[in-house]
C-alpha cells in the first residue's frame, strides 16, 4: 500500500489530473466527504489528507510514503529525510515582501532601519534579510497577514502571493519578490528501499504528465 499525503485546495485539485496520468483517480470528493483518508481506483494507493504544513512532517517520520508540498512549506520544514524527485509545476505563486502603500521601504531599508516584519515564513525571511544586511524584528503570524501593517503591529509583510489582488484590495504594494514558489513531490527516503519498485512507477507516471 502506498500512502500519498495531500492538502486540500489548490494544491489537492491541481494534482488530480497528474495523479489521473498515473491511472490513480481518487473515489471521493474531500470537500463532500468527511474521511480524512480516502481510496482511489487503485487499491495499493490511498490519500491521507492533512494540513499543507503537516505534510512534510508526515512523509518524514512514515505517516506517508509520499506527499506534494509546496517550495515555502519544506524550506521552513527543512526538508530532513525527504526525497524531492520532482517539481510538478503546479500550485504557482511567488513569496514576497509587501508594505503599506505610503510606507517608504526602499528608504527605511537604506538607512539600516529596523523593520518590523510580520510572516509565517519566518525562516524564509530570516535568510533573505540577513542576505541583504537588513536589521528586522520578525513576528510570526499564521492568518490574515494583510492586517499587521494596517495596525501598525509591523511594518513590512512577507507572504506568497499569487494574482496581488488581496494586497490592492488592502492598499498595500510589493516591493520585493523573494522567490517562485511551486508545489514538489517529497517521498520518505525508507520507503523508497521498501516500495521501490511501486514508487518509481509512480514517480515516472507523474513526471510524464508534467507539462
């Protein structure tokens, strides 16, 4: 049995068709079914739903034998004991770091100001400051990144963005693009000795379908 670990949303609904190339369909719709395990038209593979952050976690210690994670969520894991084959192209977005519309950021950071800086990405940012040699205070938050520097808790975001309309509708502005961000397929490292020959099926069929 091979257990594949998937968050529900963007990512869950983009990797179907992918999953649909390797001849594995997923019997039931997560958004309808309560289950947090569900079966597919294969009977040696099963879907464990968990939380995108969880994910990594999951494939690492066994809970899954595979898993898709998006590029942010396993460089703040760190990516231990994980195998990443595969960039699957999917899930696409860019983490970035916004402000306030009337804040100067390309100011404040010339001057050596220390910012304020609100984001779960902690480790992300962390790297990216200290690459540029800017002093920040970061404060970790995990939902509705936007409202941080609209309270004056912080005065810089960092957060994945995808069309830029939240952060307009929030008059704040992107000042600077971190990275590209897009979803990969981890497996745990055991169970590519044990479930090789299964895997590497699934491994190849995937990467098949990637356009």
């Amino acid at each position: 049995m091979i257990t594949l670990a998937l968050s529900k949303g963007r990512i869950f609904d983009e990797t179907l068709p992918l999953l649909k190339a390797a001849g594995i369909e997923v019997t039931e719709d997560p958004e309808k079914s309560r289950k947090l395990i569900l079966a597919t038209t294969r009977p040696d593979v099963r879907v464990v739903l968990v939380r995108a952050t969880d994910v990594p976690t999951y494939v690492q210690y066994g809970g899954a034998d595979a898993g898709v994670a998006g590029k942010d969520v396993l460089l703040e894991h760190g990516g231990q004991g994980l195998y990443q084959p595969l960039d699957l192209k999917i899930a696409k977005c860019r983490l970035s770091v916004a402000v306030r519309a009337d804040f100067d950021y390309e100011a404040a950071v010339k001057q050596g100001s220390r910012i304020a800086v609100a984001t779960k990405y902690t480790q992300c940012a962390r790297e990216h400051f200290a690459n540029k040699g800017v002093h920040v205070d970061l404060i970790k938050l995990y939902g509705s990144m936007e409202l941080a520097p609209l309270t004056g808790l912080a005065d810089a975001i960092v957060d994945l963005v995808s069309t830029g309309s939240t952060l307009k509708a929030n008059n704040l502005v992107e000042v600077e693009e971190i990275m590209q961000i897009s979803s990969r397929l981890v497996v745990n490292q055991a169970a590519l000795k044990t479930k090789r020959e299964p895997l590497r099926e699934l491994i190849d069929a995937i990467a098949s379908a990637i356009v």
